[in-house]
C-alpha cells in the first residue's frame, strides 16, 4: 500500500514539475494591459470605436458600468450603442438617465432588443443587433463588453493603443473581478487560475500557438477581423462565447499589407493579445457559495464539450493534481512514512508557489493560496454538478433562458 501511496506522490509532484515548467507559465501575472501599455498610449490616428453592450435585466448595476463607458477619456469617435434584451426591470430608463446625467445623451445610443430566434444565445443575439445599429458610423473597432463591468477611464485608449501599436486584430482582458466577501476570496482568484491554466496567457499571445481565448467583459475586436469570419453569426450557438470568437479570429487571420493601409485600415493577421487588468472591474456579486456555484456550474460541463470522457478524466485528474499531495502529508505522518510525507509536501508547496501570484493580484491573504487543494475539491464537485444540470436538461440557464447544449440552442 505504501508504495502505492508513494508512486501516486510522486505522479502527482512530477506533474506540478511539468506544469511549472513547460505550461506557458500560466501561472505568472505579468501579462496585464496596465503594464503593457504604461509607456504606450500616445495615438497618430484615432480609430473610430463603437461599444457594444447587451443588457438584459441590469438596473441595479447600469447606472455604474454605463456612466463609466460614457466618460471614458478616449480622444477619437466613440458612440455607445446598449442592446436592451427585453428587460423587465426599466433598464434602458435607467440607461438614459445616466446619459443626461453626464451630458452625453448623443453618444448612447439604445436599441429595443428583438425576439430571440432559434439557433441563438440570447447574449449574442443582443451583440449581433448592437453590432448592425452601430456599423453605420463604420468604426474600425467594436468594444465588446458586459453591462456588469466598470471601465478605468483610461481603458478604452489603452486597448486601442495595444491593437493599434502591435498590429492586433483582437485584444482582451480579464477584468478584475469581485473579491471582497470570504466565498469570493476563496473561491474567485481560483478561477482566474484555472482559466490561466486552461489557456496560459503567454500561449494564447503568441501568433505561433494555436491557443486561443479572451475574457467576454472587455474585448476590443477589428471590424475587419470581425467581417473576415463572418460576424458574431458564426458563433451564435456557442455558451463560452469570449473563447470561440478568440478562437475563430486566431483561426482565420488574414494577409494585411502595412504598406497599403489607410489611417483607418485595420491589419488583418489574426493576432490576439489577453492579458489581466487591475483597474478595470467586474461588479457582479458572488458573496455566497450557491452565487459562485451556480456560475462555475452553468459552463463547466460545456468547457468539456459535454464530453462524458472528458468529465471521467476532469474527476480522476483534479485529485490526483490537486488532493493527493496534501492527502499523503497526512498518511505519511500516520504511518511514519516520511518519504511519502516529505514528497506530498513538496508537492503541495509547489502548487501553492504557483497560486500564489493570482492571490497576491487579488490582494488576499497569503494563507488562502495553501488552501488550492479544498478550492479545487469545490470546483470538481461543481464540474459534477454542471454535467448533472446538463443531462437533466438544466444547463447553461442564465437570465432567465436555459440552453441545454449547442444542438438544442
């Protein structure tokens, strides 16, 4: 038994080895757009840019995020165009008083959300109708973001920036979320981690790796990178709607010719840049367990492609990566093995080293990153939890609607 115990150790301790040096360094926080950007915000041109914003239901938090679209300091043509989704709740009222408010009810502009067709999400319905009221002022970009999210007034001049200066087509940012009450300190810079380690950061910003992913509350997207895949139609069915978008533009770059671009011409390489932002932030709240559960739960399963061998491989892997180290610490002080124990140890430092740069990000207490182990115990019960809902034809519900799957949107 105990050689058993020891080998699983030393599996699980040759896997963090593995993932700490040859994973793209998922684990690091250096790619943020502050950083990137901090020397390289000055514009020869101005791109005209159009914000997209899909709200369905957003009263209470509308009055925050908008306000911080509007008084965003970009220089250039910027209009915001907000897709009421059929809201009951008095949205687009609240959405034109915070225009007025500011002195700015020119550069919103608010559009009465169709019916949902079939064969589409309803998030990406609302974006689809944004993005055709707003193609009139043919903008060079399109400012995808959520109706959750408050803007730094400087982050629309430093995405355009990082598009502009290094020929992107697509830049993104995983904004700050929420991290004030235990459950969001606990369970939050886990998922930002698990993200990163899905797609490292520095994989999904190399033209080379085929890896492709971007965070859905702030995404800065080339019309022409837009037109060149086929518009938002082409993803109408996907839940993880940031991530295929990232991946079609990733897939299909085009052949741009520098030398024959306009002041307003975008490059067409299929170049895509994510990174983290520390200034720009999610408001959506997740202060309890059930919140957090229940928004890893609706995804999770799809993030596998409802693939039950998928699932098998994300239930048997997540404790032997993530449990068995801490587990044998234990054994191994039991039986006096302190072989097994030493090794678990390791192993458990070594996943805790690799945590720790997202909990400091996040300004949490050093003590959460030794608890990685209970968070992704959580997680994978969560992952369980999705692919329940989902055979139980309760997947993906979200505002109101359920998609069971991308065959039955």
């Amino acid at each position: 038994m105990g050689v058993i115990v020891l080998g699983l150790t030393l599996l699980s301790l040759a896997i963090w080895l593995g993932l700490l040096c040859f994973w793209g360094q998922f684990w690091r926080t250096d790619q943020q757009l502050e950083v990137e950007t901090l020397y390289k915000t000055s514009l020869q041109s101005l791109p005209v840019v159009c914000a997209v914003v899909p709200a369905r239901n957003e009263a209470e938090l509308i009055p925050t995020s908008l306000r911080s679209l509007l008084l965003l300091d970009y220089p250039g043509s910027f209009n915001v165009f907000l897709v009421d989704d059929r809201s009951t709740d008095r949205t687009a009222n609240f959405a034109e008083g915070v225009a007025h408010a500011v002195g700015k009810p020119q550069q919103l502009h608010i559009i009465s959300g169709e019916s949902l067709p079939a064969g589409w999400s309803g998030k990406l319905w609302a974006v689809e109708q944004g993005i055709k009221s707003a193609s009139k002022f043919a903008p060079d970009y399109f400012l995808l973001t959520d109706a959750d999210i408050e803007h730094d007034p400087g982050n629309l001049r430093r995405l355009v920036a990082k598009a502009v200066q290094e020929d992107l087509d697509l830049v993104s940012v995983m904004v700050r979320l929420r991290c004030e009450s235990f459950w969001e300190k606990l369970l939050i810079p886990a998922f930002v981690f698990f993200f990163q380690k899905l797609y490292p950061f520095r994989w999904v910003n190399n033209p080379n790796n085929p890896t492709a992913a971007a965070a859905g509350g702030s995404i800065l997207i080339a019309r022409e990178a837009l037109e060149r895949i086929g518009g938002i139609q082409v993803i109408r069915q996907a839940l993880i709607d940031d991530c295929a978008l990232a991946q079609a533009v990733k897939k299909n770059g085009g052949q741009g010719d520098k030398e024959t671009r306009g002041i307003n011409k975008i490059p067409s390489q299929g170049r895509i840049w994510l990174g983290l932002s520390s200034l720009t932030h999610s408001l959506r709240p997740y202060d309890s367990l059930a919140t957090i559960w229940d928004m890893v739960a609706r995804t999770a399963y799809t993030q596998l492609n409802y693939s039950p061998l998928l699932l098998l491989g994300t239930l048997v892997g997540m404790p032997l990566i993530y449990l068995v180290s801490p587990v044998c610490v234990i054994l191994g002080i039991v039986w006096g093995n302190w072989a097994i124990a030493l090794t678990g140890l390791l192993g458990w430092l070594l996943m805790t080293f690799a945590y720790y740069p997202t909990i400091r990000f996040y300004k949490c207490s050093p003590w959460f990153a030794l608890s990685l182990p209970a968070i992704a115990f959580l997680y994978t019960l969560m992952t369980l939890d999705s692919a329940l809902r989902h055979w139980q034809g309760r997947g993906g519900a979200w505002k109101g609607r359920v998609y069971p799957s991308s065959d039955n949107l």
